[in-house]
C-alpha cells in the first residue's frame, strides 16, 4: 500500500492520499482520513520510533527502510515492511507491506531446517545430496564414515568416478551408470534396498552397503 503524506510545520505530518491498496491493508479511508496527522492515523507509532524516522527523510532526502516491523493498534496488528522516500513540496511517500504470513512461514520452514539438520548430522544412516548431474553436494558425518570420504573428498564426484570401484553381489563391476542414484536420477523412480559392494579406502576392503 502507498500512503503519501504532506509536512506542516515541524512535526506535522498530514495525509494526502493512499491507494487502494493501501486502504484494504490498513482499514484507513481516503474520504474521511485526508488531512489528518500521521499520530492520529497510527496510534501505536510513538513507540516505534517512525515519525522520527519518516522526519529525518524529508530533511536529509535518504529513503527509509525497516524490513520487519511489529505493530498492533485497534485496526491492524502483525509485521510490516516500511518503505519511505521523499517527494517534491515537502511530501513524503511510504510503501506499507503486510509481511505477517510471509514471516510466519519462513519461522516454520526456519524450524523445520533446524531439525531437519539436527536429524542429518545425528542419523545413525549414510546420507548423500547429489545434484541433478549426479555430482555430490553434501553428506552427513554417517556418509563419511561408511564410504571411508570426508565430504571435502566426495564433493564433485559423480558416481561415474572409478575410484568408487563398485561391485555386484555377484563379484562383478557395476558402471557408474547403474549405481542407484543414477537410476533414481534418470527415471524419476525410486530405488530401495539396492545391494552393493563399495572400497572402502581406509580399510582398503570393499563394504556392503544397501541404498535407497
């Protein structure tokens, strides 16, 4: 929402005009709020410091910005992001945007992250990102211990890399082509309780490993 305000005097700062936008997000009517001072518009805006903030454009020209702002008053309450820069005659532009459910998904997805991580680093399970050439991203601790790689030496490796040396139950070579995630990569399906033998170069003996 676009507010635009008109200074009067020192401190005053009266409403000119707001969008539509602007209007729907704040409940505050053009008809009958035009002319009034920016404190009787929001109530709650001595606590937070923005008619110093919006003052100090107008005199210095250098726009204003605060990406997440908390207020509540009888009409609106959540977060904002505020935008303000100055306007010929001594005018004063602010660009309201309601930034609650924006911030209230990314606090889930932060939590989610975090124990999702949590789970990565302690899972007592191998686990490899590839990207979608095949090439390693990441791995957990677990990874690293069974393949007998720190992540600094699997990063970059495709399973085409013959240093993996993998082989069948059988005895027999597998092409890089035909390892699990290549399959998963190519196809689009997935690939569970693949069986494979993989040289471990710590213990310089091949580990059985089933993948998923």
């Amino acid at each position: 929402g676009l507010f635009v305000y008109r200074r009067d005097g020192h401190r005053k700062l009266l409403l000119e005009s707001c969008n539509r936008q602007a209007q729907n997000l704040t409940g505050i009517e053009l008809k009958t709020s035009k002319g009034k001072e920016f404190q009787a518009l929001w109530p709650a805006a001595v606590d937070t410091g923005l008619m110093d903030s919006f003052l100090s454009v107008l005199e210095t020209t250098k726009p204003f910005v605060i990406d997440d702002l908390e207020y509540a008053d009888e009409n609106i309450s959540g977060s904002y992001r505020v935008t303000a820069f100055s306007l010929p005659q001594d005018r004063l532009a602010v660009i309201f945007e309601d930034i609650t459910e924006y911030k209230r998904r990314k606090e889930e997805l932060d939590k989610s992250e975090l124990k999702y991580n949590f789970l990565f680093e302690r899972i007592k399970h191998g686990v490899v990102y590839q990207s979608h050439d095949g090439r390693i991203i990441s791995a957990n601790p677990a990874a690293e211990k069974i393949l007998g790689l720190s992540l600094d030496q699997m990063r970059g490796k495709t399973s085409m890399d013959p240093e993996w040396n993998v082989i069948t139950p059988g005895g027999e070579d597998l092409d890089g082509s035909e390892h699990p995630s290549m399959v998963a990569l190519r196809t689009g399906a997935a690939v569970n309780d693949f069986i494979m033998g993989v040289f471990h170069p710590k213990e310089k003996m091949h580990r059985w490993i089933k993948v998923t």
